[in-house]
C-alpha cells in the first residue's frame, strides 16, 4: 500500500509534511463537521509546491482538499478519509500594497485581519468582513465568498477580487482577472472561483480592491417590538443615501445571551436589536447620526442608543461579531451542537420570513436563535441540537429545511454567505427546481469537470 506521506515528502521535502500527530485536527472545522483524518497534509511555501503536491495527487487519484483556518460553516473545508490536505494558511504574506491604484496582492494564508492591520497604516481597508475576520484566510474566504458585517454596502468578497493566481488538479498555473479596477476580458474566472469551496483550483495569490478607510463612523443600537420598524429604518436610510457600514439584528433569544456577556441593557418588549453603523466625512458624522435615530424612533423604535466612545462601539459590535461563540458556548453546556442556516431574502422580505421562521422554531422543540446582516436580508439561525438524539436531529434537519423553503418562497436563497458544502446540497438542489434551473446544477458540473477532470478537488462539496 502507497505511504502518501512519505511519497510525497520525497516529492517536496520533509519539511512542508505536517507531523502525524497534528493530522487529526483536520478531521474537523469550527462548526463541528466530522470528516475524517486525512492520509497527509501539506503546508506548502510556495505556488511551486503546491503545483507539486496536485500533480502528484491526480497522477494517483487521491483526492484533494485546500484549507485556511477551518472556519467555514457547511463542512466545505474537511477532508474524507485518505485525503491529502493542503493548508495554504502557510502562505501567509502580503506581497504587495499599492494604494494609488487600489490594490493590493497578497497569499493566501493571510488571515483578513492581518490584511486590514498593514492596510490601516495606509489609511485603506479591505471591506470583506466576516465575523470571523481575525483568524479566517483570504483564499478561504475567496472559497467560501464570504460576506460579513460591511457587506451591504461594500458587496460580498467576490466584487474586492480582481484576480487570481490558481494552481489547477494537474499542476498548471493559471492567472486569472488583472490588477485594475475593471476588464472586460472574456469569461469572468476569477468570480467563478469565488464561491467555489475548492473545488476548480487552489489559490496561491490574489490581488484585492482596496479602499480607503472612511474619515468617521458612528454607531446606534435601536430595539423594536417587531422587525417590521427595523427593516423599515435600514430601507429609510438607505434611500437618504445614508452610508451604512453595519445593520445587524438578533433576536431575543440571542439577545438574552448578549446582555449575560455584554451587560447591554435591554428595554422591556423589545424582541429585536438593530445595530447601525454609519460612516461619512467628520463634519457630517453627528448630524447624520442624529438624523438615524430619527428615522429608526420614527419606525418605532422601542429605545435608541448611541454609542458614545470606542468602548461602547466595540461592545455592540462584539456582541454582534461574537453571537455563533456564544449561542455554541451555550449549547455546549447542555453537550449540544449548533448548525448555522443562513438564508438570504430580499430586504422587503425580512420581516415576513423572519416571521415564518419563528412559527417553524415555537413548533420545534429546540433552541434557536436567529440574528443576520439586516442590511442584505441575510438571516442566521444557529440551531442547537443533541448529535445522538434522533428525535433532535430530526428536528434540527426539518428546520433547515424549512429555513431555506422559506427563503425560496421568499424569492430568496439557500445561503447568503456561508456556501453549500457538505451540508446545504438538498437545500441547492431544491433552489435550483424552484426557480426551474436545474440544468444549472448541470453545467456547473460540466465546468467542475473542465477544471478537474479526475475530480479530485474536494468531490461532494456543493453537489454530488
Ligand atoms: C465565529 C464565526 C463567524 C463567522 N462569520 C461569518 C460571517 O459573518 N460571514 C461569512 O461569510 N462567513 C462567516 N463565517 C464563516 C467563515 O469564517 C468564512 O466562510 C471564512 O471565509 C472561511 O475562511 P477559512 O480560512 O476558515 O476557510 P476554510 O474554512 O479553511 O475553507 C473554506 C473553503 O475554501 C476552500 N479554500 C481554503 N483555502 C483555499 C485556497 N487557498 N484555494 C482554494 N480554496 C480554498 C476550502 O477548501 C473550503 O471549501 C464565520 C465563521 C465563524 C467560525
């Protein structure tokens, strides 16, 4: 029998084999997929030695799977059993800052807060912000095409990517996209690799829009009765031209665990948090302030506070950024684990699907908190649930299920931000037959083949 390791330490040297010992640990991701402990892992240094490991990985047909931090959510990062990962956060550098031309290239194990730690001495930021923008990597993030906090203003990762360097399964290198700020070159590749969980290609080097970080910012959190006055403030704003960076909300229940951690305090009937977040020159940052509270008290805001220094804003937004840690730190009390859906419906659509989606949970019997970016109709719902327990488990796949009927009767999606992976591909399936393109599942087939032909890239994520 082939020992991969040592084969392939002979192909790229001791060195860039991960120990034995540390292999189990990619068995799994931060939401608690179990894959198994892949037959090798490799930490490459380079795109060269990345190109070696895939040439000789589909040379042997064994299967393939890229990972950064490990933090995506559906399963998409964790390898089958016999599988060879490739841990690109060891490539990790920021190659190149260039901010008259609005770009910078970078690898792809940087992790999205180190990007913005070097851009912020320039004055410029990288707006992809996922709640998990400390530790996630810019090619998982590519992967995944994460979205965040900012995404309702700034657009999802998919329009900060301007191109690509991407090893293929037989060890070619492609570059795809360029380093200005618009082409028109054909077949958009670089966007068709955003979103695709690792399945076309590895990235090795992408190069990134960036922006400059707005002069000021403010923040207010607003609590509602009903998500209906919230929708109504974030609409309101936005047609004033009102620059939001964040418009997050959770629900009560969440909100029942943000006052435990954050000692936020929490006017009585309130079932809805909306943190906003404006940005905009100096001069005007008060008044513009002021005038969204306004609108957010004339929705029916329940009570509205600013926040009134740094301390207070990175409460709010921690209380935000932090809520999957603490609905799962709560969970884990009871030996529970928490599966995120993450449906996405049009902004006029929020309320009425939120609505829906509380009715399916008061008929379950388990514990749910729903929460989301408000500002691009993106809901959350963290569902906990006993792994060995049939009856939970049950319950748990019945509401992501519903979950996601309840986006595509919403004109929705099935995911607004996390992907598909393991764990969202019945709910793809039934988007795609809803909207009577199913074909589209198909070509997307047909193009993972043109990619990789052996289908050795990361095989039964997206679809089977
Ligand atoms: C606490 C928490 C909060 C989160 N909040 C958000 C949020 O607000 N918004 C959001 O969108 N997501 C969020 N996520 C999900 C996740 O963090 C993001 O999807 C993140 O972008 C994944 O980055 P990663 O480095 O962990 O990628 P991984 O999980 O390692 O990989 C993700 C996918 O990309 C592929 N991949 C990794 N590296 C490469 C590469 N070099 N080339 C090609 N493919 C590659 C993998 O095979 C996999 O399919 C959150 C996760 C956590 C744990």
């Amino acid at each position: 029998m082939m020992d991969v390791s040592a084969e392939l330490s002979r192909t790229l040297g001791k060195a860039t084999l991960v120990e034995p010992g540390r292999l189990p640990a990619y068995a799994t991701d931060k939401a608690d997929f179990r894959g198994s402990t892949p037959a090798a892992a490799v930490r490459p240094r380079n795109a060269g030695d990345v190109a070696k490991a895939l040439e000789f990985c589909n040379r042997r047909k064994l299967r393939v799977v890229a990972r950064g931090a490990g933090s995506s959510l559906t399963g998409a990062a964790v390898p089958g059993g016999k599988w060879v990962v490739i841990d690109t956060s060891s490539l990790d550098r920021i190659l190149e800052i260039h901010v008259q031309d609005r770009y910078a290239v970078v690898e792809p194990g940087a992790t999205i807060g180190a990007l913005n730690k070097r851009l912020a001495r320039y004055g410029y930021f990288y707006p992809p912000d996922p709640a998990s923008a400390a530790f996630a990597t810019i090619g998982g993030s590519i992967g995944t095409n994460a979205g965040g906090l900012k995404a309702g203003l700034y657009g999802t990762t998919k329009d900060w990517v301007l191109g690509l360097e991407v090893v293929l399964p037989n060890g070619t290198v492609i570059n795809t996209g360029s380093r200005t700020l618009k082409r028109s070159i054909g077949y958009d590749l670089t966007a068709l690799l955003a979103g695709s969980e690792g399945t076309l290609g590895i990235i090795t080097k992408a190069i990134l829009k960036i922006w400059p970080l707005p002069e000021a910012h403010r923040m207010f959190a607003a609590y509602f009765g009903g998500m209906k006055g919230a929708v109504d403030t974030v609409a309101e704003l936005e047609k004033l031209g009102i620059a939001l960076s964040a418009a997050e909300f959770i629900d009560k229940s969440g909100l029942a665990l943000v006052r435990k951690h954050n000692g936020i305090r929490i006017p009585p009937g309130s079932n809805y948090i909306l943190i906003v977040e404006t940005v905009s020159n100096k001069e005007a940052a008060d008044r513009v302030l002021d005038q969204a509270i306004m609108i957010a008290k004339s929705n029916g805001a329940l009570s509205t506070k600013p926040a009134r220094s740094e301390g207070e804003r990175a409460d709010l937004f921690d209380a935000r950024r932090h809520m999957l840690i603490s609905s799962k730190e709560k969970a884990e009390r009871t030996h529970r684990r928490v599966v995120i859906a993450d449906i996405v419906v049009p902004l006029s659509q929020l309320h009425l699907s939120l609505r829906e989606m509380h009715h399916a949970v008061a008929r379950s019997s388990l514990d749910v908190i729903l929460y989301g970016h408000a500002g691009e109709g993106n809901v959350h719902a963290d569902i906990a649930y006993l792994p060995g327990d049939a009856k939970e488990t049950k319950a748990m796949n019945a509401l992501q299920t519903r979950f996601g009927e309840i986006a595509i009767k919403h004109c929705g999606s099935v995911s607004g931000e996390h992907g598909i992976g393991l764990e969202k591909k019945d709910l793809l399936k039934k988007e795609f037959a809803a909207r009577s393109t199913s074909e589209s599942i198909e070509l997307m087939k047909r193009i993972k083949k043109q990619f990789d032909p052996n289908g050795i890239l990361n095989p039964g994520k997206i679809f089977d």
